[in-house]
C-alpha cells in the first residue's frame, strides 16, 4: 500500500544559504534587529542561522577573498503581506542599537516611502534581502515619465536615484540644481518637497552646512496640511523635518 511517505508532498520549505564573509558583524547585526540566533557555528566553516516572525536566514562560507564592500554577495526575497511594518520595526530597532537609521554603507536599509510595494535590507556580509508585497503591481511604478516639467521632473528623477539606484548623491545633486534653476515659477508643493528631500539627504550626506538653509527656506513656505503631508511623503523619515516644517493653514 502506498503512503504519505512515499510521495512527494506540496509541504516543501526552503531556506537561503547565504555567503558570510563578516560572520562576527553579522551575528551582531542581525542580533541588533531583534533576530533569534538558532546556530552558531564558526569553525571550521561558518553556519549561521536566524530566526524572525516566521522566516529564517542561513549563512554558509563565502568564496575566498570576497569583499562585501566591492563585490555583490547574495540574495534573498522575502514575501509579505504589507512591507511598511516590516521597515517600521527594523528601523526602530536600528534607533536603539545604532542611534539612527543605516542608510549607507554596511550594514544599510533603504528608506521606505508610503505605498512602496518594497525595501531592502543589506547585512554586513553584503547580501541583500528584499522585503516585497505579495500583491505588488506587475508593472513597478519606477518614475521617469516624459509628460513631467520643470521640478516635478526633478523630483521624479531625484527619487529615482535616492530609492532605485541608492545614489543619494547624485540625489542631492539633481534636487540642489533644481531648487536653484526651476524653484522659482514651481508649485510651492513641490518647492517643498525638493527642500524635504535635500534635508533628508543632507543628514545622511554629513553635509551638516547645508541643513540650516534648506530648512529655512522650508520654514518659510506657507503650506496647506494637504501640502505638507506631500513634502513629509517624500522622505523616508518625516521627523527630520521636525524643526523646520511650518505649521499648516
């Protein structure tokens, strides 16, 4: 008679294998997020494994010489219901581990802006797990449409560069242009957001000179509430415009 155990069963579970080139940082990083460290192993050979909600992450021995820096590592997607719970809790956790969100370098999160469908995380090891809506568009929404003009062409581009390429320079770079060249006959809505947009990107950028200016200049915007929560929209993390967005009309 032929059992359960003789066929194959649609039951299956399968878990990544990720290189860990950094195992110490990892352990830590991963710790620093609220993750359960179900094994440890570090020799002869790294095996790591984590535990979180109700995914795991696996890290195996990474090829000689690797470089998380320079070089691409691994990947890993993980699928869910809705992604902005996901980004609040790591990122309160980064807060109280690092005293800020990682945006840049290793380890790192990208900013999540509100009805993003995904975001990533990328460990010390240089792999990268995406967290991505389980009902997300087939066709992405990545911006660059040529009936936009003037800053709102700025801005479109600007975000493409800050949360598709993670080129926060080249971000700073396209915004600071544009609030010098195409400000002056623009939406104050979209004044506003460019000038949320360049503080947000000053912080993380260190480029501390530049804050007090883009701020004040936000100050000094007169903004309906529907206006001003377009500019908090636009930045990932709305409290750094705490001390500069005016009050609403």
């Amino acid at each position: 008679m032929t059992t359960s155990a003789d066929r194959v069963q649609p039951n299956e579970t399968t878990v990544p294998l990720l290189p860990c080139p950094a195992p110490e940082e990892t352990l830590a990083f991963w710790r620093a997020l609220g993750f359960e460290v179900t094994y440890q192993q570090l020799k002869p050979y790294v095996y790591l494994a984590f535990a979180w909600s109700g995914f795991q992450l696996h890290y195996g021995p990474a090829p000689k010489d690797l470089d998380p820096a320079k070089e691409f590592s691994g990947a890993c997607l993980v699928m869910v219901d809705a992604v902005a719970p996901y980004h609040a809790a790591f990122a309160e956790a980064m807060r109280r581990a690092y005293g800020k969100v990682l945006i840049k370098g290793l380890p790192r999160m990208t900013r999540y802006r509100a009805g993003a469908s995904r975001f990533s995380v990328v460990d010390p090891s240089g792999n990268t797990i995406t967290f991505i809506r389980r009902d997300e568009p087939e066709e992405v929404e990545y911006g660059g449409s040529k009936k936009l003009e003037g800053l709102a062409r700025v801005l479109d581009n600007a975000r493409i560069l800050r949360e598709f390429k993670t080129d926060d320079r080249a971000a700073y770079r396209a915004l600071d242009s544009g609030m010098r060249r195409r400000a002056e006959d623009a939406p104050v809505v979209e004044q506003a957001m460019a000038l949320a947009g360049l503080i947000e990107l000053a912080i993380a950028l260190e480029k501390a000179e530049q804050i007090s200016e883009w701020g004040a200049r936000l100050r000094a915007l007169t903004l309906t509430a529907a206006e001003r929560e377009q500019a908090q929209a636009y930045v990932a993390d709305p409290s750094v415009l705490a001390p500069w967005l005016p009050d609403a009309t």
